[in-house]
C-alpha cells in the first residue's frame, strides 16, 4: 500500500455465543481512500466496524486505528463515527448535541458549518426530540464530522436518508476524502459502492469473500441467473450455485451463454428458459458457496 | 477534568427537561418528610431530619445511579459515546458530578423545611459534620447503585431498586429509627449499610462522637460494593451488544 494506513482489521474473528459474527477478517483503509464494506444484511458489517471503532474486543486478531489500539481513547482522536438516528438524546438541542460531541476534539469544526453544511440552521435551537427522521438522520452525520477527524466511519450512512439529503453527504465524503481523508463506509447497495468508492471489500457470512476495485469486485459479484421450468438438469461446468425452487431449476452462472450452449450440447431440457442478471442478495449467496 | 464537567452539564440539562423525572426527584424526600417526618414530635427533631437527608440521597443511588446505568447502556447512544475520544473515568466522573448535584437538590428542601419548622439543634461545626456524614455514606450506597445498574438489565432495574430502596430505608431505620422497628428487623440491621450510615448519622445529629465500628463496616461495604460495580463494568463491556 502507498499511503498511511489509516484503519485495519489483521484477521479478526468475533463470535457471539455459537454464532460466528467474524472469521478471520483482513480490512485495511488508507488516507484518502473512500473504502466500501458491502455485504448483505447479517454479514457481519456492523461487527467489524464496531470492533474497528473499539467497541468490541476481537477474539483473535487486533484492530487498528492510524497504527494503535481502538480500545485506547487517545486512538480515537482523529476517528468520526455516527450514532443510531433512533438514540440521540431526545431533550438535547441539534446546538448542544453538536457541542458536546466537538468537546472531545482538539480542533473541531465550527458548529455554525457544520449546521451549514447538513442544513441544520434553522434547528439548531431545536430540541431532537422534535427533529423530523430526515433531519435527525443529518444530525447523525453531522456528528461524524464534528470532530474534523481524519478518518471516518460510517454504518449505513444513507440508510433512511431521501434524495437531497443523500447527495449532501455524497458530496461532503468525497470532499473530505479528497482532502486526504480516509473513509470507511458500509452499505448493502452495489451501486452506493459504485458511487463513491474506490476500492471494495465483500463479507457474507463473517468472511471476506472478494477485495479490490469497484470494477473488480462487479466482475466478481456480477452473476447471471438460468431459470429452467424443469428438474434433472444435468451438470455442467461454469456454474457456481445451483438450486431447486417450485419445480424449476437455478443456475447462477458467470458466462450464461457458455453454460446455455453446454446445455445444449448435453440435450438438456431448456423448458421455459429465462435469463436474468442475478441480483446482489442473490450473488452474495452464491459467493458464499464458492469460497476462495 | 473539562471533559468531565461537559459530561456532567449535557446529563443535567437532558433530566432537568423532563418534569417526570425532575420533580418526584426533587419533591419526593421532602414530601415524604413532611408526611411521615414532621408529626413524629416526641423524636428528636434533629435526628429525623438527618434521617430523611440520607432517604434523599439513598433515592439518587438507586435511582439515578441504579436504573439511569441500567437503562443507558442498553441505548445505542451510550455506544456512540464510547467511540468518541474520552475514556470510561471521564464518563464516570460526569455521571457522579450529576448525581452529587441532585443529591444536594433534593437533600436541600429537606434541611431547609426542618431548620424552618423544627427546633433544631446543631452549630455550624454540627451542620458540616453533618453533611460530611451524609456525604460519606453516600459513597457505599452510590457504589451499591452502580453495581445494581450493570448486573441488572433495564427492564429489571426499577423494581430492583424500589425494592432496595423501600427495603433498605425501612429496615435500616431511616424513618422511624432502630427502636421503631419490629425484632426481627432490629437485628439483621447492623449488617445493612443504611443502619451502619444510620448510626452514625445519628450520633452526628445528637452532636456525639461516632464509633469506629460504624465507619469500619462502612468502609467495608464500600470495598464490596466498589469490587461487585467492577465487576459488572467488565462483565458488561463483552455482552452488551449481542
């Protein structure tokens, strides 16, 4: 790697109970890099991150912030995180919020930018407790950035926002990035990965199943689903799943027509054949199967 | 330190806005003093008042203590606060600055109705004493509180608390001293916090020196009380997330 790492996972594992959240997780952000942990719901996703964050111990492996232990405050000086929009103190005004949060930094942002920039002025008097979703979801932002911090990470940014606020944090992750800034963001959409990020690391099932490029990781993940109506369909290479559902078969593939034309060779049942870019839930499960 | 003082002053502000919380806090030892306190005229005045004093602060160890730590570290939002850069001491320094302010407010009125109606007895060395012996027993309560917030879950914690709020109160003697009680309840006192803080509360009204059994057994409780918080703390950091 080029640049200062500015995040790291080193083969973490996290296991809750008999449930394995993490197996052997490597993740690693570098500044002025917008990293992508995507995944479907259950992944994973929020276990590394809060453990990137220091809220949780790994049980094997280390995690690392600018090269110290999360769990140490001083490690946590220049990290910017959002809270849940449902958990901000209800009787704190947007103000007192955003005050108490840049209390903690050495040189944090001006509160009137930030309420500039998420478009909080006018309720910056406001009790939360009467803040609309939208507007607490910008608050939640906001706090990320309060601090002025060198890396951010985000759970789900986007999640709950509408379109305008949306953009507004698009732009103000790439500005920050574009000053050097590193970002770590999770999400369960293909294209809010392709939108910002530069480089992308999927985890289904509590391991890492492909890292790289957006374009890489699209070639990777990007599968074609064969829909049949018939069983008995014979084997044949190039496909990573199969399944049987309602009497007909599913053949998630990586070149559909290779697969059709082995089909073909093999005289099998193409009984009312469909088909169709699989869709990243569908991908995931796939991937999951065909483990590297 | 400034940390610490932010912590405490955003904690105020947020209970000080709600009046479900604000006013029984508040209101509550000074009504149940005049209540119960004020009509027991053969007891000595002074005594009763320092025994409501320690009913109010008990009522901020449970409560404030008890079921606000309960309830808050089940909230995502005090997750959050864990990601910013302050350690757990500073929190816990915030929380203890809050809980003294509200100790003090709600003690307050109680002092103030019985100096008013009541012949009281006590000089100004009398009065610091007095409120050096509620402070100090404050602490082995306000760590039973803690200890009670981070091993009981939320949905638990209040009637855990009223339970050893009421329980420890009454059986410690706080509101019709030791020889008011039943027996049986006379006899397990000694071995009740409250009733250790009772004595020597008591002692410090009527003006008299305080025995170094009562401060030992104190200090005692506070050691167990302090191990048992400790405890839950760390039990609590690897299984609040599940």
């Amino acid at each position: 790697m080029s640049a200062v790492t500015a995040a790291a996972l080193e083969g973490v594992s996290k296991s809750f109970g008999r449930t394995v959240a993490l197996d052997g997780v490597d993740l690693s952000v570098a500044c002025g890099e917008i990293h992508a942990l995507l995944g479907p719901n259950g992944a994973g996703k929020t276990t590394a991150l809060s453990t990137l964050v220091g809220l949780r111990r790994p049980d094997a492996g280390r995690a690392r912030l600018f090269g110290c232990d999360p769990r140490r405050s001083a490690s946590r000086l220049r990290l910017g995180c959002t809270p849940q929009e449902t958990s901000l103190p209800q009787t704190l005004t947007v103000r007192e919020t955003l005050d108490l949060v840049r209390a903690h930094y050495p040189q944090p942002r001006a509160t009137q930018e930030l309420l500039e920039t998420f478009d909080l002025v006018p309720h910056a008097r406001r009790q939360v407790g009467g803040l609309s979703g939208g507007q607490r979801r910008r608050l939640s932002v906001a706090l990320a950035f309060a601090g002025a911090p060198s890396l951010l990470v985000l759970d789900e940014p986007t999640a709950g926002l509408d379109v305008a606020s949306r953009r507004v944090l698009w732009a103000a992750i790439r500005r920050h990035a574009a000053a050097g800034g590193a970002v770590l963001l999770s999400t369960h959409q293909l294209e809010e990965a392709e939108a910002l990020a530069g480089r992308v690391t999927v985890i289904a099932a509590g391991r890492v199943r492909a890292e790289g490029t957006v374009d890489a990781v699209r070639a990777r993940a990007g599968l074609a689903r064969i829909r049949i109506a018939a069983t008995g369909v014979p084997e044949v290479p190039g496909v990573v799943r199969r399944e049987l559902l309602n009497g007909a078969t599913m053949l998630y593939v990586r070149d559909a027509g290779e697969v059709v034309r082995e089909l073909v060779r093999h005289d099998a049942s193409l009984e009312g054949l469909e088909v169709t870019p699989a869709t990243l839930e569908e991908a995931f499960v796939a991937l999951t199967e065909d483990a590297p | 330190m400034r940390l610490a003082l932010i912590h405490a002053v955003a904690q105020l502000r947020q209970l000080a806005r709600y009046p479900m919380f604000l006013v029984p806090t508040l209101a509550l030892p000074v009504g149940f003093y005049a209540l119960f306190g004020l009509p027991q005229s053969r007891s000595d005045p002074t005594v009763l008042m320092a025994s409501f004093a320690a009913y109010a602060i008990l009522g901020v160890a449970f409560f404030q203590f008890g079921v606000g730590i309960a309830i808050e570290r089940e909230e995502p939002w005090e997750a959050y606060l864990r990601t910013l850069p302050a350690s757990a001491a500073v929190r816990f320094a915030g929380r203890l600055g809050s809980a003294l302010v509200f100790a003090a407010a709600s003690v307050a009125p109680v002092l103030i109705l019985a100096a008013a109606t009541r012949p009281i007895s006590l000089s100004a060395v009398g009065w610091l004493r007095l409120a050096f012996v509620l402070g100090a027993g404050a602490v082995p309560l306000g760590l039973l509180g803690i200890a009670l917030g981070y091993w009981v879950p939320a949905k638990g914690a209040l009637p855990v608390a009223n339970l050893l709020y009421l329980g420890f109160a009454y059986a410690g003697g706080l509101w019709t001293g030791p020889r008011g009680l039943p027996h049986a309840l006379a006899t397990i006192g000694p071995y009740l916090p409250t009733r250790q803080w009772g004595d020597v509360l008591w002692s410090a009204a009527r003006g008299g020196g305080v025995g170094g059994r009562h401060w030992l057994a104190l200090f005692g409780f506070s050691v167990a009380f302090a191990v048992a918080a400790a405890a839950g703390y760390r039990r609590d950091e690897g299984r609040r997330f599940r």
